[in-house]
C-alpha cells in the first residue's frame, strides 16, 4: 500500500533543507510509490493543518536553493503560543496527521525537533527525523544539514578580513553563530589561521587573550584575528550562569525557580552585546585598535555547499528507505559517512558539544591558536 507522508522543517532556516526537501520527494515517490504533504512554518503548520501537496516538479530545481520552501517556525506542538499563553496541541496536531490520513511525519530540524518529534510519536504519530543546525550541536552524527555551508561561509568572511586587519594593524574581532557548542567557531577559525578562537566550552581570560595579542605583536606581527562563538563567555560570566543554571535547577519553590530563571534571561539578553564589550576591552588591554564584524545570518543564507548538498540528498533518501521498512522513532543520522539509523529517545534533550581534546582542538593548540585559557 503506497504510504502518505507529511513533511516539515522547524528551527532555525539553513542552506540544505530544499535539498533535503527534495530527495525525501523524489526518492519517496520514484522507488516507493509515495505522496507528500508539506506542512507551512514547521510545527505551527501541522498544528493548523496549513499545508501544500508537494510534487516532483514542486521540487525539481530546488537543490542549490537557501530556505525551505515549507517556511519554518520554532513553535512546539507541547507548548504552543496562543494569547499570551502556552499550550499544549499534541492533540491537535494528532487530529490533523489522522484527518489527512498520513502514515509518517518527517521533521527537519535541530535539537528542539527532536525532542518535539518524540513527544509526537508518544503521542501516537509516526516521525522519523532528519538532523538540521548550522550549530552541529546534535549528537550521534558527525554532521547536520547546514553547517558545512555555515563554516564555509564564515571562513570566507574571516579570510577577507585578515587584509584589513593587516593592512591597518587593528585586532579584527569576527562573531560567528553558535549560541551552545562552538563547532562554526573552531571549524572556521582553524580553517582561517586565526590567531584566538573563543568557544562556549571553554570560558576565556580577556587578559590572557590580550597578553596573546601582545606576544604576536612582539614577534612582528602587528594585527590579530579574534573568532568568537555568540555563546563563548568570560571565566566570570560563565560563573554567574553556572550559579544561576544550578539554582533554576535545584529551586525549592516555583517562584525561586521562576527568579533565577529571570534572572538567567536578563543574563543572556545582555549577553547578547559580549562581542562589542571584548572588542573594547582587547582595545584597551592591547592599545590596539580593534573592530568587531558579526556575521549572523549570513551563515544561515544562500546556496547549500556541495558537502550539503551531499549530507541532505543521503538523509533524505535514507528516510524514505527508513519509512518503506517501518522504521519509525527515528533521527537519520552520518557517521563515517555511513548512514546510522538513532532512535529519538538517544537524542532528544542532548547537545554535542566541542569535547576539550577533540582532534582540531589539539590542532588549534599546535598552531599556536589561543582557546581562552
Ligand atoms: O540554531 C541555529 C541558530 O542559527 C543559532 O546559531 C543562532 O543563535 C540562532 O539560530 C538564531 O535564531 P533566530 O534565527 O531565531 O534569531
């Protein structure tokens, strides 16, 4: 019996996800007879039953294309926002995936789809899942759809502004996404030869990152390139938010637990201008002048790299190959780039993060990369 599967992408948008789109389509209906659905703006999408049939010439072209075609959204089925509030409209959603009676639901996306998947398929809806991050903070696989594109495109912004740091003997300080795991700041930094590489795993000493600066300055070298992950902090910082994570969670009451975690989001809304502040103290410390360049969602734009091209056209076949043999609860995942099949209760709710002795991190160190500490 030919199946009937929904599609979705949620999250943050990244080159990749129409690649993806694509193969799950064109593999699902030329080997195993399927049809498709694609519901709009992610969850929020399935949620309302707003959706688009999704044929092959609907896909066809839309490989090298950025976005999704679906729109996407970070709204959750379990919380959903609704006048102000958040509820729950598991059901909801339930009712739709039954209403149209499909078979699978495929959901695109980084750590909080999985965890939103799962919920789902307790719920009683088959999902198989496909990672999705230009952060690559999702563990058991080496690589999610967007992040090859994501430090590709950061290495080339650091590489064009290492003449300028050059040719006016400044610090360049370079801000690159990842709010969690510093995986486009380590992967892009070492790509460029950057002389500091900042990463919320490991907090960082401004005085000893200026003393670097120095150090270089000594040997001739009159400028430095400085590649800071959003989400790296000082050694300060990052007590204030361990103090504050521990006693969100280990509140005795709800209003204790509702302080800190107020608390924990003023926290970060500052944090959001750490780079400017850097910037100035390395000005300072250094008497050099320094300029800071946030790159954003530049990371997140354009054509997907060839590599990602690769990464979504193997994950999406591989889902509908997963879904013709009834494999349901899954997230397709890379590994040696052989695909592995993870059952969402291992991923959901976990993060990978940048391990303190993984192989570009003892590179970085050869080179003579300062990480912080
Ligand atoms: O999760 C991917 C990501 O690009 C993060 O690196 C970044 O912090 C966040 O999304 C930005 O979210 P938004 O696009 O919703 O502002």
């Amino acid at each position: 019996m030919a199946m009937k599967v929904g599609i979705l992408t949620s999250g943050g948008d990244c080159p990749g996800l129409n690649a993806a789109i694509r193969a799950i389509v064109k593999s699902g209906k030329e080997k195993h007879s399927m049809s498709f659905i694609g519901f709009r703006n992610g969850f929020r999408g399935l949620i309302q039953n707003n959706y688009l049939e999704l044929s092959t010439e609907m896909v066809s072209g839309i490989l090298t294309q950025g976005g999704t075609i679906l729109g996407t959204s970070r709204d959750k089925p379990h919380k959903f926002p609704e006048n102000g509030k958040y509820v729950d409209k598991t059901m909801e959603a339930l009712k739709v995936y039954k209403k149209n009676k499909l078979d699978f639901l495929i959901c695109i996306g980084g750590g909080g789809t999985q965890k939103n998947a799962l919920y789902l398929k307790k719920s009683g809806i088959e999902v198989v899942t496909l990672p999705k991050t230009i952060d690559n903070d999702i563990p058991f696989t080496d690589t999610a759809i967007g992040f090859d594109t994501a430090a590709g495109i950061a290495t080339e912004a650091i590489d064009r502004l290492h003449s300028t740091a050059m040719s006016h003997d400044r610090i360049i300080v370079i801000e690159v996404m990842g709010h969690r795991a510093g995986w486009i700041a380590l992967g892009a930094g070492l790509a460029a030869g950057a002389d500091i590489i900042l990463i919320p795993e490991i907090p960082y000493d401004i005085k000893k990152a200026a003393e670097a600066i120095i150090e270089r300055k000594k040997r001739g070298k009159e400028f430095s390139i400085v590649v800071v992950a959003e989400g790296a902090m000082s050694v300060s910082q990052h007590k204030i938010v361990s103090k504050l994570v521990y006693s969100k969670e280990n509140s005795k009451t709800k209003e204790e637990k509702a302080k800190a975690k107020e608390k924990l989001l003023l926290f970060h809304k500052e944090h959001l201008s750490h780079t400017l502040v850097l910037t100035k103290q390395l000005e300072e410390l250094t008497k050099m002048e320094s300029r800071l360049t946030i790159l954003g969602h530049l990371q997140r734009g354009g054509t997907p790299s060839s590599y990602d091209r690769i990464v979504a056209t193997r994950l999406g076949t591989a889902a509908t190959e997963s879904i013709q043999n009834g494999k349901t609860g899954i997230m397709l995942g890379l590994k040696e780039e052989m695909v592995v099949e993870v059952p969402l209760e291992d991923v959901a709710g976990k993060i990978k993060l940048v391990p303190l002795n993984h192989p570009s991190i003892i590179s970085a160190r050869s080179t003579g990369v300062f990480l912080g500490e």
